[in-house]
C-alpha cells in the first residue's frame, strides 16, 4: 500500500533518533544487527550505534546502568518552526539547554537543543541531520523513514491528558484515533498521536479509572517499520533463535493496519517490527475509536501466572509513585 503524503501546516516534526542506557552493549549489538537486521557500528567501547538508513545515526546506545530509552530526538523541519517550539517552551517555563557539539555529533545531527519531558524523557529537537553515504551493511532489505520519520514510540501514562495536551501544544500533534480494550482486569485506553503522514508517531496508553502504570522502562515500545513482508518474519524468526523472548507473535492492530510482532529487548522495553501500516491523508482522514488492540493475532508467546503477578504488583506499587510532566 503506497504512503499517501499531504502537505499541512501541521506537518513540521518527525522521531529522527533514539538514546539508550544499557550495560549490555553485546546483547543489544546481537539483538539490533542479527536480531533486526540493522546496521550496527561501535562508536567507542562504551558505545554503539545503529543505522536504517542515510541518517548517520538513529540509535545512540552508551554504558549505563539505566536500562531505558533515556532521549526522544525529533528532527524539526526548518528554523522557524525550531523557533516557533522554542518560543513555546519560554512562555511555559520549560527550561531548554542546547547541547554541545560532541553530543550533537555523537547523534549524528549538526546542533540540538534538549528539555525535560513526560516521565523524565529528554526530549530533543534539530533541523540538520549528518547524512552519509557509507552503504548500508544490514540484514534487514529497508526501513520506511523519509517524511515518516523513524518510526513510532508506546508510553503508558498516569496523567495522559497532560502528556496528550504536551504532543499537541510543543509538536503540534493530531489524534489519529483512539482505542479501548480490558486487559489484566483493566480498561486501557490509547490515543495515537499523529506529527506527519505517518498514522501515529507517539502512543499514550492509560488504565481507566484507577491510573497505573506497571512498567519499569519509561516507554512501552518503540516501533520500526521495514518495507518488505518477508523483512518482518525473518526478524521475527532470527530473534527467537537468538533467544529473546517474544512479548507478542505476528499480528494486525485494527486502526493503522500494520502487520507487527513485539520482542523485548535487552533493556526490557519492547521493540514492535512492523509492516505495510497505513498513512494519513489530511484531506479525508477522520478520527475513529476501535474496541480492541489487536484485529487478530498478537498472542503471548511466554505469559506466566508469575509474570502477570509480577505486572500486578508493579501494578499496584505505580498507585504511591509520582510520575513527571512538563506541564
């Protein structure tokens, strides 16, 4: 299915790369490039890197005991719309540091400028990616970026309404759609959040009621999207040979369409594979609400009575726990 691209004022922010702390460097060396297929580099011994395409970098993972995605770096398109956040960012007091130049080319970009966001993510921002032509040395045939960005990230949320007006507000972000379903005893809602063609760059989940947030990583997923079929069930099949466990097998999501299978990386997030998911078209889009998460499959692969106690507790615990938000 081809991407449908329209040109909105809107349309001005994309993911271009993601930062990682992680002490299993060789682990996540072996789930990116023999798991995923991407191309991998060692910047240093205390550092790796992965690649998808002419971006000189989109993964920065570096020596640290956090075990989490710790940064979100959104290519603005142009220094008027960069000025634009920034001047929004002043009038909400949101204190912004531009980082330094070994930063910036550690992640493959010319400046960046970087402020706390939801849940203690630094969140940062830059117009002028490094490219390079050096090719590509990776298993996997292709990622979708381009005018889509990198792909997609999942955060499960206890002030979703803060962290939806933060999308909107800073990134100009659009609701796609949302989604409800029970799960564990739970409802738990979604809204996916569009900043381009793509249908969602950012999802919010929230339990109902009650708000929970069992995850001991900040995001819940990150999403990368491959051009070919066969590049998704390949990766699929290489990680459980490699042994990382599947959160959930192949399956469809009802709203954007997107064939995907969910493995847990090395740090413990999960890391969704997908393929063929719909784009918005602007001019004929139009917000729906769907009552499942998965049109089929998805299944869990190694759900225990252990683990969902486990998920429960972390559950339970969330309830004492003040979570961070920018607004």
């Amino acid at each position: 299915m081809s991407h449908v691209f329209s040109t909105d004022s809107f349309n001005f922010a994309e993911l271009g790369y993601v930062v990682i702390e992680s002490n299993y460097l060789e682990r996540w060396l072996v789930f990116g490039r023999d798991g995923i297929g991407l191309h991998a580099e060692y910047l240093s011994e205390d550092m790796l890197s992965f690649r998808i395409d002419q971006h000189a970098r989109r993964f920065l993972i570096k020596k640290g005991t956090s075990e989490d995605l710790t940064s979100l770096g959104f290519r603005i398109k142009d220094e008027n719309s960069l000025q634009n956040i920034l001047g929004i960012l002043k009038k909400r007091n949101i204190s912004v540091k531009k980082g330094n130049g070994f930063d910036a080319s550690l992640r493959g970009v010319d400046a960046f400028w970087e402020f706390s966001g939801p849940k203690g993510l630094k969140i940062e921002i830059f117009t002028q990616p490094i490219l390079t032509e050096t090719p590509l040395n990776m298993l996997s045939q292709g990622f979708v970026t381009e005018q889509f960005g990198m792909g997609h990230v999942a955060i499960v949320s206890k002030q979703p309404e803060k962290l939806i007006e933060f999308w909107q507000e800073i990134f100009g972000a659009r609701i796609s759609d949302r989604i409800e379903q029970r799960m564990s005893g739970v409802i738990l809602d979604i809204t996916f959040l569009r900043m381009n063609p793509r249908h969602h760059s950012l999802a919010i989940a929230a339990t109902r009621g009650l708000r929970m947030d069992p995850l001991p990583t900040r995001i819940q997923h990150l999403n990368l999207e491959v051009k070919n079929l066969e590049d998704m069930t390949q990766a699929y099949h290489r990680c459980k040979e490699l042994g990382f466990e599947i959160a959930h097998g192949i399956g469809q999501h009802p709203n954007d369409l997107e064939l995907s299978f969910y493995v847990i990386t090395p740090s413990g997030f999960e890391f969704e594979v997908g393929w063929n998911p719909i784009a918005v078209n602007e001019n004929e889009w139009k917000q729906n609400k769907y009552n499942r998460i998965s049109a089929w499959g998805h299944e869990p692969e190694n759900a225990t009575a252990f683990s969902r106690w486990n998920e429960f507790a972390r559950g339970f615990l969330s309830l004492f726990r003040s979570e961070y938000s920018p607004f």
